[in-house]
C-alpha cells in the first residue's frame, strides 16, 4: 500500500509516531508526500521538498535470522538504483556512494535516512525527480535536467517493487552477495574520498571497497586500510 499526503512534517517522523502509537503497519507499505516542511537526511541536515520529487517512507521489521539491521542502508541504496536506472540514457553515469547516495554525473541526486523505532527501521527515500536543491557544500542535480520528469506516483511503485526484490534478496542470500552487487554499482576502486568524522575532521584516501561487515575501506597515503564505520563522505 502507498498512502500519499499532501504535505506532512517529515514522513519518516510520521511513521516513527505511528510505531510509537502502536499502529500496526506491515512492512512493504509506504508513505508518500507531495511535501514535507522538515525533511531531514544524514547528521540533521534538512532535505527538499521539491514539488514533483518522491518524497517517502517504509518500515522492515528485522528478524532473528536476518543480517544485521545497519546492512539496510546497501539494500535501500541498491532499491533506489534499481528504480532509477532504468530511466537514464546513459546508465554508467549513475553510481553509488558510500554509504547510500546517488551519484548522477557526480552530483547528488538522492538522500537516505535509516533510523530506529523499537523492533523496527524506519527508513527514509528522497529522490530529486523534477527538482534539486541548493545545497552549500556539494553539487546536486535532477533527473528533469536529463529529460522529461518522472512521473511521481509511478516511480513510487517501482521503487516500492525494487525495494521489496532487494529486501527478500537480504535476507534470503544474506551480506556478501549484496555488497558484490553493491561494488558493481559504485563508483571505481581507487576513487580520491574524503571523509569527515564527527567532529568535521577530514581524513583523505582511495576507495577500497567494503569490509565484509558494509564499513567503508578508505587507503590512507602510506598505504595502511581504515574501515570507516560512519563519517561524511564525499569525492575528491
């Protein structure tokens, strides 16, 4: 099921309310706004709520025999590959970074936000199909400067289905199958990044890839490895 709304605060607040409430919602159904007045991504930043660009929210409900719930974050980024692939003229321009973001032509074109509610992850999409926002430290972009937009309601549906593929995919073949899929998918081995702790303080290397718990491997210049386990990444 998709609900949509006209507008709504954050539609990953409004499920975490729900949850908290005891409303029983089933994994697979989603909410949907036209626009959100306090869309949030990673580390608090606020997020667009371009008119005509997906704005969305799911819940999966981790079991005992599932991979380790923090894994989600490849399985959401491979879902929104997946539904915007397909509409790229030139699918090599569109990749991943760690640990979630769509990269089209190096520009951020998507934002994710995974967060926790109980036995439950709360996990939110935004896509800039007819719009980008502005944003002060990175370039952004959207898929009308490519060609006509998307129409909302339907790449809804296909990310609601590549979403349910990716997620029957985790927890039926587990971690390792789905960061090989996931490397295919990002940017090259030997990538210039620069990652950003907490606290702002930079640290540059080469991409590696990914240890086999999903942390970033980033090459540091005298050659040792580090395994970032979070941190704001960007290119260059």
């Amino acid at each position: 099921m998709i609900e949509v709304v006209a507008e709504t605060g954050s539609t990953n607040a409004d499920l975490t309310t729900r949850l908290r409430d005891g409303e029983r919602m089933a994994e697979g159904d989603w909410l949907v706004a036209d626009r959100q007045t306090a869309g949030r991504g990673r580390q608090g930043r606020p997020w667009s709520d371009g008119a005509g660009n997906f704005m969305g929210s799911t819940i999966v409900r981790p079991g005992p025999g599932d991979p380790p719930p923090h894994t989600l974050t490849l399985v959401t980024a491979l879902a929104a590959y997946e539904a915007v692939l397909p509409l790229l003229a030139d699918p090599q321009a569109l990749v991943i970074k760690w640990p979630n973001d769509l990269l089209l032509r190096g520009a951020k074109l998507s934002g994710i936000l995974l967060e926790r509610a109980g036995d439950a992850v709360v996990i939110g999409i935004g896509i800039n199909l007819a719009q980008a926002p502005d944003l002060p430290d990175r370039p952004t972009v959207a898929l009308a400067q490519l060609g006509p937009a998307p129409d909302r309601d339907a790449f809804a549906r296909t990310l609601a289905e590549t979403f349910d593929r990716e997620l029957e995919r985790w927890r039926s073949y587990g971690v390792e199958p789905l960061i090989r899929r996931w490397l295919a998918a990002a940017h090259a081995i030997g990538t210039p990044l620069r990652v950003h702790d907490a606290e702002g303080v930079p640290t540059f290397g080469q991409f590696a890839g990914l240890a086999a718990d999903a942390s970033l491997l980033l090459r540091l210049e005298d050659g040792t490895t580090r395994a970032i386990h979070a941190g704001d990444v960007t290119l260059g």
